[in-house]
C-alpha cells in the first residue's frame, strides 16, 4: 500500500511539473502572438498612411481636389 501511494505522489509530482512547464510555454507562445500582432497593426497603419498620402498628392496633382 505505501509502495502504491508512493507511486501516486510521485506522478502528482511529475504532473505538476509537466503543467508547469507548458503552462510557461503556452504564456511564451501568447506573448509572441501578440508581439507579432503589434507589428503588423504598425505595419498596415504605415501602409494606409502612406497610401491615403500617395493618393493625396496623386489626386492634387490631377486637379481632383
């Protein structure tokens, strides 16, 4: 019987350990995800600024405006 419950408290132990450990990957994973999501909102509000900017000056140009 003590062998058994050994034996339980040890895979409780490695369970733990296992949770933890992909619990630290999962919150590392997600930090990435939302790096990166940051990035490609600066990079689309680039675009568009540049765009409406490119469009801007074409329309002036051809007297659109």
């Amino acid at each position: 019987l003590n062998a058994r419950l050994s034996d339980i408290r040890k895979e409780q132990v490695f369970q733990r350990e296992r949770e933890a450990e992909f619990r630290n990957m999962s919150e590392h994973t997600n930090a990435r995800v939302v790096r990166w999501t940051l990035v490609q909102l600066v990079v689309l509000a680039v675009t568009c600024a540049w765009q409406l900017s490119h469009l801007r000056n074409f329309f002036i140009k051809q007297k659109l405006t």
